[in-house]
C-alpha cells in the first residue's frame, strides 16, 4: 500500500462531513442540533443528505454524533451491537421505554457496550460541543433504527414521517409518502412489554468500562475492552482493544479482517510496509486485511488508542441481553 493509497483510507477528524437530518428527531425542538456523522460502512442513516466517507465493508461501522450543550439524541434501538466512547465532552446516556430506567454519565474516553434489546439515548451535558464516536456491529449496522414510539409522534408534530422503507420524508420540504408506501409502524404493546428495564445496576457492571481504569490496565499490553475475554465481556462480530504507550509496540502485526484504529489521546505513527502515517485524537484510519502494520506514539505524553477488529462472528444481541 502507498502513502497516498492508505491516506484514503484515513477520516481526518477536521475533515469529518456532518449530517443535520440524518434522524427522524432531525426537527423535534432539543434534538434538532445534532450532527451525525458516517464514517465507515453505509451506518443507518435515513437521510440521502448523509455523507458516507468510507463505503468499504469491515463487518462493522464506525459513526460519530456531535451535539452542542443540552443536545440529546432521541430513544432508539438497535439490533446489533452499539458500542459509544467519548471522545470530547461529558455526557449523559439513558434508557428505558421512557428514558428513565437507568442513566450513566461518561467522561472523556469512557466506554459503553449498551445491552440491544433496550430504547437508549444520550445528551451532551458538558459546556461545549461534544462528540461520541460509535462502533455499530454488522455490515448493514443491524438493519436500520428502531425508534421509541413517542419519538416517531413528536417527529410528526414537527413535519418529519418514517416510511415503512426506512427513509426519511419532510413535509417541510413538501416531500410526501409515495403512492401505495405506508409510514413506520410504532412498537406494539405487547412487543414494548417484551422489552426489559433494565436498572442502571444491571447494565453499569458488564457494560461500562472508564478510561482510567483501561489505562491502567493497558500498561504493558493491550488491554482487551470488549470481546468473549474482555473488560466487557461480548462477541458481537467484532473486538476492540486499548492501547496506551506502555502496551503499543514497534513489531508489525496483521489482522484476516479490516481493522481500524482510533487515537483517544496523543499523536500516533502508523508504520507499514510501503510507508507511515501519524493520526490525531478523532481521526479513524481503516487498516486493510493482512497488511503488516505497527502504531506508537510520535511524541511524548498521555497516549491512548481503541483498536476495532472484526472476527467473522455473526453481529447480533449482546450476551448479557440475551440473559
């Protein structure tokens, strides 16, 4: 691979496209600020307005959300893996049919497996523009989102409808449904009784892992984050691993999957054969399959990187869900 062939595999964080009508909840007052952001695989946007930076199959997706202070992003699901950390700002995730079950607030760096099978949202609560990035499992991110149904009314009130084929139409815009196509049904009772509220007790053990915690952990090798031996145990067709100065090393590796790396803290130099190439915090860089390839700080100080690989697992719920 040449410099300029690896280059286009690199999202710059200043370069990152945003999306501001990727969601139904795109008008709805308090959500109507947020950006989101596809930055590998086809995400799950329903908006064509979304800019895809890296079409490339990696049996994941990698997504990003910005929001401003107070910003939330709506009640949704997912039936695949969703797997948030923080790369600036502070915030609040919570969940449950109503978004009261359970809450935790994540600082910078902090990671969360969300248990599937639950309604989840989050909402910057720090004091100036946030952004989470996101690990969705599945080449197909799991087949789309699953809205809460009250979000789909309030979208409504606001001019924004849900087709049964998953997009987006705006009334504001004087789109209209096509002929013969019908809006989203909402959850019934009897499948939102199905799901489980689950209290923050129950998820914050298996599911949330803070980042000094990984730190240490990752002193003189890579600390395992989420995976069937992880800090957070799962197998949701996809590993991922922190690694900090102490754990990275100069010794080429490969992988029989695409992989991506994403520096939390700290300059990184990507060495491979063919050439090198340094990341910053917030820019993701996909490593193609079976490319020899080695990431170490380039200059002093904190340094931090979560590692994605994919594993030829099937995506699907996560294990303490189906419990």
């Amino acid at each position: 691979m040449t410099p300029a062939e690896m280059e286009a595999r690199i999202v710059r964080y200043g370069d990152l496209q945003p999306c501001k009508t990727a969601f139904i909840d795109a008008h709805t007052p308090g959500s109507n600020q947020k950006e989101n952001f596809t930055i590998i695989g086809g995400g799950v946007s329903e908006s064509p307005d979304q800019h895809v930076h890296i079409g490339i199959p990696h049996g994941f997706n990698i997504g990003a959300a910005g929001q401003p202070p107070k910003c939330r992003n709506s009640l949704h699901d997912h039936h695949t893996a969703e797997v948030f950390f923080v790369l600036k700002g502070r915030w609040r995730f919570f969940w449950g049919r109503w978004g009261n079950a359970g809450e935790v607030v994540l600082e910078e760096g902090d990671i969360f497996n969300i248990p599937t099978g639950i309604f989840r949202g989050f909402e910057n609560i720090g004091t100036d523009y946030g952004m989470i990035m996101a690990v969705l499992g599945g080449d197909d991110a799991g087949g789309g989102v699953m809205w809460a149904p009250q979000v789909i009314e309030d979208a409504a009130d606001h001019g924004l409808v849900l087709g049964e084929d998953g997009k987006l139409y705006d009334t504001q815009r004087q789109q209209k449904l096509p002929a013969g196509m019908k809006p989203m049904a909402v959850m019934s009772d009897a499948e939102l009784a199905k799901r489980p509220e689950l209290t923050t007790a129950q998820v914050l053990p298996n599911h949330v892992a803070r980042y000094w915690d990984l730190y240490a952990l990752a002193d003189k090798k890579p600390a395992k984050v989420v995976g069937a031996s992880g800090v957070l145990r799962d197998k949701p067709g996809f590993e991922i691993d922190f690694i900090t100065r102490g754990s990275s090393t100069e010794a080429k590796h490969s992988h029989p999957y695409p992989s991506v790396l994403m520096p939390m803290r700290g300059h990184w130099r990507v060495n491979w054969d063919g050439g090198s190439a340094t990341l910053a915090p917030g820019d993701t860089m996909s490593v193609p399959e079976n490319l020899p390839h080695s990431a170490v700080p380039s200059m002093t100080g904190e340094a931090s990187l979560y590692h994605v690989v994919a594993t030829g697992d099937p995506a699907g719920a996560t294990w303490q869900s189906e419990t």
